[in-house]
C-alpha cells in the first residue's frame, strides 16, 4: 500500500473547506499535535466542529465526509445529546491519516482535550444549537470490537516506525483480545467479549486448547521468552480476526470485508517496510 506525499495537509485543508461551507457550522478547531506543530506523516487528524444545528449537521456528516473520499469505516466512541464523535477511515487516504470528528454544540464541552487550535471562525453565525441530537449506545459487539482492534493497527505500526513504547501497550490490549476470544470459542460465544481473562481463565483455556491451537500461540507468544514484537502483533492480528469470523457467523453478523481486508493489506505492507528499514533510518 503506498502512501501518498502531502495526503495529510490535502485532508486536513478538504475536512475545513467542507465543513465551514455549511451554514450551520460556526467554528473549526484541531487538536493534538497541530497545536504545537509536532505532526508527522504518522499523524492522525483529531478535528471539532461547533454547530448551531446538531441534528442537522449529524444527518449530513456521512454525505460530507463521502465527498472528500469514500469513508472505509467508522466507530463511534462518544454520543450525548450535545456531542457526537466517530473516528473514520478514508479509502483513498492512508490508515495513519484517520480522522477523530467531534460534532459539538461549543469548545467548551472538550476543554479537557485543549488547548486547541482555531482554524475556522464564522462571529456572524449564533452560537447555540437549536436542535438536540439522540444519544446512541455503544454495543460493543463483535462486529465494534473487531473494528477497534483494526484501528489499533495504524496505531501500532507508526510505533514501530517512531520508536514508541506505546507499542507495547497495543501489542498487549490485542494479546488481551485474542485470549478472550479463543476462550468464548472452547467455552461458548458471549454477545459482549471480556476485556480479558483472569488467571484461572487462562489455564482453563490452555488445558483446552489442541495441538494447533497451542502451536499457533507458542508462535505468537512463545513459551521461551523469546518474543517477536512484530511478528506476534501481526499473527495476533490474524487470529483475532479469523475468530471474530467464526463468533460472526455464530450470532448472524455480518462484518465489513472490504476493510477487513484494505487494513489487512496495509498491515502486511508497513511491516514489511518496517522489517526492510535499516535501524539507524528509523525515525528518532
């Protein structure tokens, strides 16, 4: 998968062009990195918009989003009568440039993200919404959990490139994931996944496991301590996804294929670049 020069700055000026050409949109702010200018080409785009029409705007943001490039997935990680946010994947853009969106009300509401930098201010629009949205509740089902572990890949690959301890945090919350999935497999699917097994948890899960179930995992976490950050992240990845097959089918869910497999590819593609990178050229 190849990475486009200057995708970043392209979205980042397309995402303010179509939000500010709507009426209802009064402010524009970024956060994150962009505040202080510490972005890269691993950098994600984390953007508020304050609306005078909450329902407005949440009923067209698919549409807006869509004209800039078709949106591969979503996930919803916020809903409130006054603020919605998803985080989205483009299809013509690069996994790293996913984008964190806030609808709100006013910057208030996020003061704890700030500080924050404006990019967009329209004094002549009011400042209120007149319209409330309808909160959603998250069902963190099969179908949210696979997405959320697919959109830790980005995250973890940029980690690698970085040199981030970070990375050792994402290899463990998919270890994590992984564990709790092949426990539902021996002992029944459950609707919502465990954060992760305790201890008894897994030694019953070992002593149930076959002889290629327990190959596979001593690939990917080796009994010797010999541990393949990358590669275990990679095959966990894999295994995860291939369960989350299996609990799909069970419960009669159907999963997003195609990004199953863009972010697949994207995987596979940054590892390999990664594993090909002289070390001394790895971003300090």
């Amino acid at each position: 998968m190849i990475i486009r020069k200057n995708t970043r700055n392209k979205l980042k000026n397309k995402l303010i062009k179509a939000f500010s050409e709507r009426e209802e949109i009064y402010q524009i702010f970024f956060l994150g990195g962009e505040v202080n200018g510490k972005v890269d080409k691993f950098s994600d785009i984390d953007i508020i918009v304050c609306s005078n029409d909450l329902l407005k705007t949440k009923k067209d943001y698919a549409t807006i989003l869509n004209s800039i490039s078709p949106v591969m997935e979503t996930l919803l990680f916020e809903s409130s009568k006054n603020t919605f946010s998803e985080i989205v994947m483009f299809k013509n853009y690069s996994p790293y440039q996913k984008v964190d969106l806030s609808i709100v009300e006013n910057i208030n509401t996020k003061n704890y993200l700030g500080p924050f930098l404006a990019v967009y201010e329209d004094k002549h629009k009011p400042t209120h919404s007149k319209t409330r949205l309808k909160e959603i509740k998250i069902k963190k089902d099969v179908e949210y959990k696979l997405c959320d572990i697919l959109f830790s890949i980005p995250r973890f690959t940029k980690c690698l490139f970085r040199k981030d301890f970070d990375m050792y945090n994402r290899w463990i919350g998919v270890f994590k994931a992984v564990l709790a999935l092949l426990y539902e497999k021996h002992f029944g699917w459950q609707e919502i996944s465990k954060k992760e097994l305790d201890i008894m948890e897994q030694k019953k899960l070992y002593s149930e496991l076959n002889n290629s179930e327990r190959l596979l995992l001593g690939k990917i976490y080796p009994l010797n301590a010999k541990l393949d950050i990358v590669l275990s992240f990679q095959r966990s990845i894999d295994l995860f996804i291939t369960l989350s097959e299996e609990k799909a089918k069970y419960f009669g869910v159907e999963l997003n294929s195609k990004f199953i497999k863009h972010i697949k590819s994207f995987m596979n593609s940054e590892i390999k670049r990664f594993l090909t990178i002289p070390k001394n050229n790895l971003q300090r």
